[in-house]
C-alpha cells in the first residue's frame, strides 16, 4: 500500500453477499472474488437518517444486553435457555425449471440448517457448539391457515440482478417478516462484475422492514446447505469473520463484534482446509498467544467443505438478537407441535396418477384411521374430504398436502404428507439466438424451437414485443435485457425460462467526491471518495490527479504527482481514500478528477501516466472541487517593547474566526496568565518569543511567534530635601523606584555624628509607599539640617546596587 493511500471499499455491513460456494457438482460454481456488491443497498437503506439512529440504537441496546448476560454468567445467576424454534417460510420462485426444487429437498436445506446450528452429524467436527437455535417450516400463515411453509411463485425473476432486483423479488410473495424467516430461491443471482454470489441476507437492523431475509441460489439449498446456514448467521446479527481486518481494541465494538474469534485479515481460502495467520495481533485482542483465523468457521470466507462451527460468542450474539431485536417470532406461534406417533394415527394417500396432461383431473385417497384431516395444493387448502378429486388446468408442478390434526390435552398435534403434481400441457417453450453479443443499436435474431407450440409471443423484459415462430430484436441502448418465448397450442400456454442478454461494451463511469480534509503546520491530508457507478470494474491502474485551479483553466498546475486505484474497483462500489500535499500548494480550493487520461470523449486534461483504456459514460462526474478555508494565527505587530516590571496582553490574530472548541498552546509557559486561552497576560523578565499553537477542532492547526523585549530602566530617585511638617506635602523622606526595583533591601538614615535615626528592610516601595522617615527620633521631632542616608535595592533580574547621598530636612 502507498504511504498517502488508504482503501477502505464499502462492503457487507448491512446486506451481505456472500461470494462462497458448495463444493457439490449440482449448480456449482467457480470462486469469485467476494466482496461489495450490495454496498449501493446498504447506503441506499442508511440514506434514511432514522433507519441509521434506529440500527445504531438497536446495536447499543443488544451490547448492553450481552454485557448484562455476561456478567451474570460470571455470577452463575443466569439458567441455561430453553431452544428456541424460529419459524422459515420458503418461497420458491421459478420458471418450471431445475431451480423449482421438491419439497424433500425444501426439509432437507431446513434440516441441514438445524444440523448445522445443533452442531449434530456430519457438522460435528469435535470443536463446534450446539447454537440452542433451531428452525422450523411454517405450519401456520399469516391467515391463521394450515400450510407446509413453502409457496411457489412463477416469475422470470427467477434470474435475478441482486442490485437491481432485489426489492422487485421480494415484492412477489413475502409473509410478515415480523412473525416469518422469508427465504427467498431463485434459479441465479446474476454475477456483478467480479462478484458472482449464490446468497445475501439482511441484518438485525432491517427487522420487520419489506427487504428483510435471506436470498440464495435453489442449487445450494438442500445439498449441505452452508450458504443458507452462513446467511442466517448474518440475519442473527453476525459479521464476516474478517470484518475489520487486525483491528485490536474492544472486541464489543470493533471487528466482527465477537470476542473468540481471532482477528483475521483475509476472503481467501488454503488447500485442505488449512488455515491461515493473517494478523500477529491475536493477543492484543485478547488471546493468549497468537493464533491462526478460523477456516473452519461458518462466517468466513473459503471453501464450503471447510465450514462447520459457530464459536461460544457468536452463539450468545445470535441468542441475544433472538431474545432482543427480532423476539417478534417466537411472539406469535406459526410452528404448530408435531406430536409423538402415539397421539396421531399412521396414515398416507394414494393417488391415481403423479403426472397428468393440462385439464386432466387425479383422484386423492386418504389411507388410516379416521382424524381430523384437510386436502392442501401448493399450500392453499381445497377439500375436507376423505376422497377428492382435483383438476389440473394449467401446467407446472404443485404440491399436494395431507394434513391430519389431532388436539391432545389443548395442544394441536400434527402431521402432514406430501407429494408432487406435474402437470404438462405436451408444450416445451425454448429458443435460439443467433447471437449473444452485440452492441447499441444492433439486433439478435431469436427463433423459437419450441415442441407442439402453434403460436408464440416474445417478451422482452417482461413486454410483449412481437409475434411470430421468429423475431429479429433491435437493442437501442447498452444493458441486461431479459428474453422469454410464450408457446402456446390450443389447449395451453408454456413460458420459456429468462434469457438474459448483455448489450454493450463495457463502460467505467467513476466518480469523485471529496468528504473532508485535516491540515497541519506542514500539510493537508484530504479524504475523498471514488465510485464506480458503471458495468465494468475500474482497474487498479485507474488515474486520480489533483490539480490549484479549474482543469479548464489557465494555468493549472498539478499538485504533486498522480496517484492510482491500489485495488480494481467493481462496479456499484466506493472506495475511501487519503492523500496528503504540502501545506503551501494550496490556496483556497483544490480540484481532483479521477480517470482523466481516458480516450473518449477528449479528456478533460492529458497528463503523464498509464491511459486505463476505459471509455466513461459520463466525464462530467469525474471532478470535485474542495474549497479549502485553512486557518493561520499570526501577530501583528510580532514585537512589543516592555519595560522591566510591566505586563502586556498578547492578541493574536487567527483568520478565520474558529470556534469556542479551539485548543490554544502558548509556549513557553514561564510569565504567563494561562497557557490554554486566547488572549494570556505577559509579565517577563527577561526577553522572551512566545509562540502560540492552535488547533481549531477539526484538526487544522497553525502557529506563529510574537517577542517581547524588555527594556531595564534601573531607576531609583532619592529626594535631597523633605518638610515633615504635616502639610501633605514632602511630608516623609522614601524611596522612590521604578517597576524595575522588585525589593528595598534596606534604607537606613544617620546624623552627622553617625547614628543611626531611622532603619527599615525588605520591602516594596511601590506597594508601601508609607514607608519612610517622617523627620522623628525616638517620638521627639529631629533638629533641621543634612542628614546621610543609605539605601540598597534588588532588582528583577535579581541584581543589586547601593546608594549614598545627603538630605536636608526642613521645617
């Protein structure tokens, strides 16, 4: 990393996406690089100034919650807490594809989930913990019906972009996701740039809202499972374990917010499950030696096979957000008891056929004991009888539902039987395209390949758009267009799956934003942002230059060299960056662009680097301005002439005003009133340069000096004649100084015999000017004429000096 630089990409701190993968063959998929491809949902979500206050409380309460929990642990007051079952409704969104996967495959994904948290069977390595969460298909809607916790929506978004569609995906079918898990299975999120993920989930933080659950690729859920078992783990409130990097300090606050798991500094995975050290920093954290990440936590990033614990920690955080945040499931009961065998009879239906032709009609038999018992398909309940026949008018797959039901002793026991409809129409929708790349303003020709169609439409991102066994598509503008065929023949209708088609060459559009700047005596560290609004990464190589004046303007001088993205940029992706200039290079704004040297259109200012070969989309986002205000104290004048003994007030002058947070540091601190306010006393005694250091609170400082001479008068005056005769004039015989005298060490008074009349020592003339010989010898009234005196004087620079001389007292 350079020294001026400081990367910091916006990712995975409200909706995660995870870039991990099972190591099944089913739907697997290389590894891609993980990363930040919901960024723009999170700062979309927290653009919401009470959605940010909302999430920011909810973590404070749910930290004091563990901390309480904590401590009364320690105190063994706080019972073991009972498992809590958590309901999932599964919504199954599909195109009569693969990806509309069975209902046994539906249980298994949840019991892979149950494993996984219980810490049970091929999840148990010997050093993982039962979480006490488990989960449970909904057998309750939210209209107090009976239902196997699955829906099946048909939908084209099936395949869907995760930036794009999210919202449009959950607006199909969502159960109250105040009462309900919704799991949403599509056949493929759509890959991102260098993001390809197979699951997301939100945060405790967006509990209840319309966004809230969990999204993943059907092909992962039901083999394993780890994908849906690491996105539950963030919808309970857990971080990636390498959230933060090395990060020391509170393990409440920072990082993954979970205090066993050692810091951890890499997404990347070793061969045979090993694990890495990627930070040195364990025992700061609290560890009492350096240890290596955790490559077998569910949390991490790697190779799937390689996931099989939850630590301590992250179990009482995810308890905690179930009892805290998100305690509305368990408020209402959507899981209804299954009860022991011996309370329900054994029974099972028969049915007359498993796949039937549009139109046709199956016969369901009930099989056992007589019981309460309903006919549910896809969910919705149609008969109560003990045979029933049902026809199938439109093609797909549906699942048909015996619930039997039983109360034992006011609890509803029940169990429920399933098995599955296909129904065909003897149509199969699909097509060709002659083409699957192209650019603006050219056409892909898409003919129909169907079986037993004798009529088709053609939609184009859900439209219809033509007619015909053929149809020649012109592409105006560059994007993902999604393309589906509809068959039909006279006794049904068949619908294609979703095509998408990338239309274009790929275009960076970055952007530049500056967020703030810090100054200092010698420079000026500016923070700034750069995005990536476009469909294609911005390289590593990608130019930020900055420059004192306007680019179109002359002159406009680069200030100091360029620099460059250290990491490729995805698209939909920020990075916060850092760089410092010299102080003086700046005088009131700075102008900073970001991918200048591109070749179309004409870039705004050709300079001296590495071209990155990347047309924008739009050049006139690629430049901000910061108007930069930096303050400076100065004197005016820097010189103040003193006499010895006097004070001076120091006014500095600080353009511009700052505010009542200021910190003011006089230096040094020796003669002064006080060494932290803006306008001190000075009283030195010697000649001394002040400098004064302000810092006006948001990191700006700036210093300067001001000197004080002092002028040493050394001047004392002895009167040579005085009236002690009560007139209020001439009336005592004193010393008279200047403020360069600190102390009279003596003055002493003698006739011209030599004895001593009048003595006094130590003391301050300019304080106690009553001091002095008022003309009296032992109470009687001193003759007139010349008397001598002697007087001795300390100065403030601690030198003395004596005087001698003659005063003449007169009546």
């Amino acid at each position: 990393m350079y020294p001026s630089i400081s990367l910091w990409i916006r990712c995975t701190i409200f909706v995660c996406l995870c870039a991990i993968y099972p190591i099944f063959s089913v739907g697997q998929k290389p590894p891609s690089i993980p990363g930040c491809g919901t960024d723009e949902l999170m700062r979309q979500l927290r653009q919401s100034p009470n959605f940010d206050q909302h999430e920011q409380q909810q973590n404070i309460e749910l930290r004091n919650y563990l901390l309480k929990q904590a401590q009364q642990s320690l105190e063994k007051s706080r019972p073991r807490p009972p498992i809590q079952t958590l309901p999932i409704v599964v919504h199954v969104i599909h195109q009569n594809g693969d990806e509309n996967i069975s209902f046994d495959q539906i249980l298994q994904g949840v019991s892979d989930l149950n494993e996984g948290f219980a810490n049970v069977n091929s999840y148990d390595r010997g050093s993982g913990l039962d979480t006490e969460i488990r989960f449970c298909l909904a057998t309750i809607d939210p209209n107090g019906n009976f239902t196997n916790g699955v829906t099946r929506k048909e939908h084209s978004l099936t395949v869907m972009n995760m930036n794009k569609d999210d919202a449009a995906l959950k607006n199909i079918v969502r159960w109250d996701p105040t009462r309900y898990i919704n799991i949403w299975l599509v056949e493929e999120i759509l890959p991102a740039c260098d993001i390809d993920p197979a699951g997301y989930a939100t945060l405790p933080g967006a509990h209840g809202g319309p966004l809230d659950g969990i999204v993943c690729e059907a092909s992962t859920f039901g083999f394993a499972s780890k994908v849906a078992i690491h996105e539950m783990g963030h919808y309970l409130g857990l971080l990636h374990t390498f959230e933060g990097g090395c990060s020391n300090g509170d393990c409440t606050l920072e990082g993954d917010l979970i205090c066993d798991t050692p810091p951890d500094n890499t997404t990347g995975s070793l061969p045979n499950c090993e694990a890495a050290n990627s930070c040195a920093t364990d025992s700061l954290s609290g560890f009492d030696s350096d240890v290596a990440d955790l490559a077998t936590n569910y949390m991490d990033y790697g190779n799937l096979g390689c996931f099989h614990d939850f630590t301590p920690n992250q179990s009482e955080r995810m308890n905690g957000v179930v009892a805290t945040i998100r305690a509305s499931l368990l408020a209402t009961p959507t899981c209804v008891t299954i009860c022991d065998d011996g309370v329900l009879p054994t029974s099972y239906f028969e049915m007359s056929a498993n796949e039937i032709r549009e139109g046709g009609t199956i016969t369901f038999t009930k099989i056992g004991p007589d019981a309460d018992y309903e006919w549910q398909i896809n969910g919705t309940t149609v008969s109560t009888d003990r045979i029933y026949n049902h026809t199938f008018n439109e093609g797909g797959t549906y699942t048909v539902t015996l619930v039997v039901r039983k109360p034992d002793n006011g609890v509803q026991c029940m169990r429920m039987i399933h098995e599955l409809v296909n129904v065909t129409c003897g149509l199969d929708a699909g097509f060709k395209a002659n083409t699957s790349d192209i650019l603006p303003g050219e056409s892909i020709l898409f003919t129909s390949d169907a079986v037993g169609a004798t009529s088709f439409e053609w939609l184009v991102n859900g439209q219809s758009v033509a007619t015909g066994i053929s149809h020649n598509h012109l592409f105006d503008e560059k994007g993902n267009y999604r393309v589906q065929m509809v068959a039909r023949n006279s006794t049904c209708v068949d619908t294609s799956k979703a095509i998408v088609y990338y239309v274009g060459t790929q275009y960076s559009d970055a952007t530049l934003d500056f967020l703030d700047y810090v100054c200092s005596n010698d420079s000026i560290t500016i923070n700034f942002e750069v995005c990536n609004q476009s469909d294609a990464s911005l390289p590593a190589t990608t130019p930020i230059q900055f420059y004192d004046n306007h680019p179109f303007n002359t002159p406009a001088a680069h200030l100091g060299n360029y620099i460059t993205l250290e990491e490729a940029l995805p698209c939909d992706c920020c990075v916060e960056m850092t760089h410092s200039f010299p102080r003086g290079n700046i005088v009131d704004a700075l102008y900073g662009i970001v991918n200048d040297g591109g070749t179309k259109p004409t870039p705004l200012m050709q300079a001296d680097y590495p071209l990155t070969q990347l047309e924008e989309l739009n050049y006139t986002n690629n430049m901000d301005t910061l108007l930069v205000d930096l303050m400076k104290v100065s004197f005016e004048p820097n010189l103040i002439n003193l006499a010895l003994g006097s004070s001076a007030m120091l006014n500095p002058l600080i353009t511009p005003a700052v505010s009542d947070s200021a910190i003011y540091v006089w230096e040094p601190a020796d003669s002064l009133s006080c060494v932290d306010c803006p306008n001190p006393m000075a009283n030195p005694s010697s000649s001394t340069t002040y400098r004064l250091t302000v810092d006006d609170g948001l990191g700006c400082t700036s210093s300067d000096t001001i000197r004080i001479e002092i002028e040493l008068g050394k001047k004392v005056l002895m009167p040579n004649a005085f009236s002690p005769n009560n007139d209020g004039m001439n009336d005592v015989f004193s010393v008279i100084t200047d403020s360069s005298v600190k102390n009279v060490l003596d003055f002493r008074v003698y006739n011209r015999w030599g004895q001593l009349l009048y003595e006094q020592q130590n003391f301050n003339p300019k304080n106690e000017e009553e001091l002095g010989w008022d003309g009296t010898y032992q109470g009687e009234l001193a003759m007139m004429g010349v008397y001598v005196y002697s007087v001795r004087v300390e100065y403030l620079d601690n030198e003395t000096e004596q005087f001698k001389g003659n005063v003449t007292l007169i009546r």
